[in-house]
C-alpha cells in the first residue's frame, strides 16, 4: 500500500537521494555535463550540509509517496510551480506520480493560486500532458537541462 504525506524533515537525505538516482537513470542524458555536476553539488547529500539540504527541499507544497517505510517518490514547489517531481523507476506507470501531482494540485489551489507551472523534463511531457498541463514554449536548456515550459489551470 503506497502513502502520500507531508515532506518531513526526517525525509531530507532519502528524498535527496531518490531525486539524484532517478535524475540519473532517466534524465542524465537531457543535461550537459557541467548541468549534471552543478545539480549534484546542489542536491547530493554528500556536497550540500543537511540544515541547507533540508531548507532547500522544505518548500511550500510538499508530499513524498511511502511505501513500506520507503521513499519513492516526491512532489515539492512554491506553490504556483512545480520544482520537483520524482518517482522510483521500479514504480513508475502505476499512477504514483499522477496522485503526487494531485496533491499539489488540490493544495495549491486550496492556497489561492489560478495556474501551477512546472519546468518538465523532456521525458516527462507527456506525463504532464496526461495531467493536464499545456506547453508554453519551445525546448530550452536553462542550466544545462532540456525543459519545455508547461502550465495547467486550476
Ligand atoms: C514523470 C514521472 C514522475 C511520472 O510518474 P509515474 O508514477 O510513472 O506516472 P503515472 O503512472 O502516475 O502516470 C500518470 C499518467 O501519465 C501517463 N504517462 C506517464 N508517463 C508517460 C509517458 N512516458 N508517455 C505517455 N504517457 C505517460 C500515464 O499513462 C498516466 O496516464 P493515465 O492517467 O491516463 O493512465 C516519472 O516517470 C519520473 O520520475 N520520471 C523521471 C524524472 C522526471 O522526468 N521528472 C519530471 C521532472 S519535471
């Protein structure tokens, strides 16, 4: 049984940990290589001290997903954008991201914001095309990473 909750401290090197290693395997190739390294030393739990990894990650709008005491997955942002959204490639396409994103969704709009807004990864397009986000520009690449601008009203 998969849990979603509130991001807690607790969480903080896990949650930066999934967000490293799914990076990795599914997106690596979408960033140059000084954006792979400049990613790392801004969340890898080795280069970033815990109070600051913790104060990074602690954003407004935060839920991980559980399962058996593990993390596997995490939505964070302001709440008007979507910073992060990660899901353990052993489950992914079984709707985890989708009940993330949910989440954030409901919060964000229970908090007063019109439109949420995310950077989305190459990859993750047609996931947020599911979800309902429209692209709002071309391909970009800031700090070396391939992104599509998406929104979706709320
Ligand atoms: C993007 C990501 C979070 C999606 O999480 P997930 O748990 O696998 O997605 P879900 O199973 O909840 O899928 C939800 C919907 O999106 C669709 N979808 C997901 N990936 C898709 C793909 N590659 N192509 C087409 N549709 C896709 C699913 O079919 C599903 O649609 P449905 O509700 O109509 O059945 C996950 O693939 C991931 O972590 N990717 C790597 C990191 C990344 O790119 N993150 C985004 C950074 S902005």
């Amino acid at each position: 049984m998969i849990e979603i909750r509130k991001f807690s401290k607790k969480d903080t090197t896990e949650v930066a940990l999934l967000m490293v290693n799914v990076y990795k395997e599914f997106n690596r190739e979408e960033a140059t290589k000084s954006g792979w390294e400049d990613y790392l030393n801004t969340v890898h739990p080795d280069k970033v001290p815990f109070e600051k990894l913790y104060n990074k990650l602690n954003k407004a709008v935060a839920f991980v997903a559980i399962d058996r005491g593990k993390v596997i997955g995490i939505v964070r942002g302001t709440p008007e954008r979507i910073n992060s959204l990660f899901v353990n490639g052993k489950y992914q396409g079984k709707g985890i991201g989708k009940k993330l994103v949910g989440k954030f969704l409901d919060a964000a709009k229970k908090l007063g914001v019109k439109d949420v807004r995310v950077r989305s990864s190459v990859l993750a397009v047609p996931f947020y095309k599911a979800m309902g986000f429209k692209k709002t520009t071309g391909l970009r690449n800031p700090h070396g990473m391939k992104m599509y601008n998406m929104k979706r009203l709320l």
